[in-house]
C-alpha cells in the first residue's frame, strides 16, 4: 500500500494512493483501518509530507564514503561511528513533494541536497529488540536533507542550516510493502544524475537505530526516522531535484531564490 496526505480546502487529508487517484481516507492508517471518503486524481493532488512526525529523528554519517569525504575536508564528524546517535530535525523545515525549496536570501557558499531513505514508525516501543524495531516499521518515505553549509560551520548548532523552511522536503507517499534496504537511490539534478549508491549499505540500519532510540525514549507512531546518504550534491536556485529510490517513488522539488521585501 502507498499512504500520503494531500491538501483538501486547505486541510490535510490522508489517503491511499492507486494508478491514477488518490483514495481519500477518513483517518490516519496509522491509527486502524480507515474508511474512503472521496477521491481526487492523481494529477490534481497537492502533496504534504506524508506524514507530520511527533518527533523527527535524523542520522548523520551514515554511509562510510561520506564519512571519508568529511575527513578530507576536515571535518571532526569525519569518523566512523562507534554507536547510533540519532539527532533531531525541525518539523517546520519539512515540506511535500511538488512544493518548491526555497534558498533564503542570505545563504552564500555550498547549498546542497542529501536523498535519504526514510523509515515511519507504525507503533508504540521502548526496549526494543532488533525483530521487534522491524516489526514497528509501517513503511518507508524519501527524504531530501538540504543544507546551508556555510551556516553549518558558522553556528553552534543546526538550527537555521538544516531546519530553515523548506529544507525538509519528504515524499511522495509511504511504501507499506518494499525492502528498502535492498533498493537503489538515485539523485538527479536537472534530469542529470548526480549520485546513485545502494540505499543499504549503511553503518548502522535503522532497526539498530530504533534499538538504540528506545533504550531511552518511547517512539511512537508517526514518528520518523531520516537514514544519512552516501553524497551531497550542490543545487541552486532554477535547479529541479529529484530523488528516487526503487521500489518507492520519485520526490520532485524546484529550487527557488528566497524573494525578500524591499
């Protein structure tokens, strides 16, 4: 099954999504088994992030050639993690597939965008074990991590380089029924690719990641899980992105300049 949300009289509204509709739903499918309500089609829908996450969870240096790309430029999170060490991302930045990436006006230096696999939890769990975290995925998302690096180095923390509006952009809709770590993810730029590596081939897999969340915090339905990628790419402004990932989907956003009052 692929669930998403789509904006209906301004609301968000959840649905099922077939060929050529989407199946409006009475409720979250995250919450039992709810009943069609309407449809739209698919070339009319208004995509939102397939879901609004209690808590939003991130993996940095995930994959082993990013981690040796940071090294070279000297980075300090230039190593191979020891453990899994989530951190948090804000649900302001996120934005569906469609919706444009807005570079803010006073971004110079390297804005660049990261295609990562995208687990959604499907039930409450804490104290986990490895099957039991398989077992409380409900399905997979895309997710685009786009950065403004120079921010990144400038700040104490994350807060406007990874969470500014719009720097979150997650869809189309959740997989129900795929092996996302057997599958292949792709960026393109512009119809051009510009990286493609094999979305398992992780440090870390996100059930070890759930493991480790739950030892100390209760994860609960909705909540979600960014995986890391292998590469960043450097997107502009007129640029178009997108992020494939077999067995998913593709999530397609434009990139705009940020446009400031006078």
């Amino acid at each position: 099954m692929r669930y998403t949300r789509v904006s209906m009289g301004g609301r968000g509204v959840w649905g099922r999504v077939e060929d050529d509709a989407v199946l409006l739903l009475s409720a979250s499918p995250l919450e039992g088994d709810p009943t069609v309500i309407g449809t739209v089609p698919l070339d009319e829908a208004r995509w939102l992030p397939p879901v609004v996450p209690p808590v939003f969870y991130a993996v940095g240096m995930n994959y082993r050639r990013h981690i040796e790309h940071a090294r070279l430029l000297g980075d300090k999170a230039g190593v191979v993690p020891e453990r899994p060490e989530p951190g948090y991302r804000a649900n302001s930045a996120l934005t569906g597939h469609g919706t444009a990436i807005v570079k803010p006006a006073g971004v110079q230096g390297r804005f660049e965008a990261e295609p990562e696999l995208v687990a959604v939890i499907g039930r409450i769990l804490k104290h986990a074990t490895y099957q039991e975290a398989q077992d409380a995925v409900f399905g997979w998302t895309i997710g685009n991590d786009v950065s403004a690096r120079t921010w990144q180095h400038a700040d104490r923390s994350f807060w406007r380089s990874k969470n500014s509006d719009t720097f979150k952009p997650m869809g189309p809709w959740i997989e129900t029924d795929v092996d996302a770590l057997a599958q292949t993810t792709t960026l393109r730029v512009n119809g051009r690719v510009r990286a493609r590596f094999p979305t398992g081939d992780m440090v870390f897999d996100p059930f070890d990641h759930i493991v480790e969340i739950t030892r100390h915090i209760t994860l609960r339905p909705g909540d979600v899980l960014w995986m890391g990628a292998e590469s960043a790419t450097q997107i502009e402004a007129g640029d178009t992105v997108e992020i494939e990932i077999s067995g998913i989907g593709v999530l397609s956003n434009p990139v705009r300049a940020e446009n400031v009052r006078p």
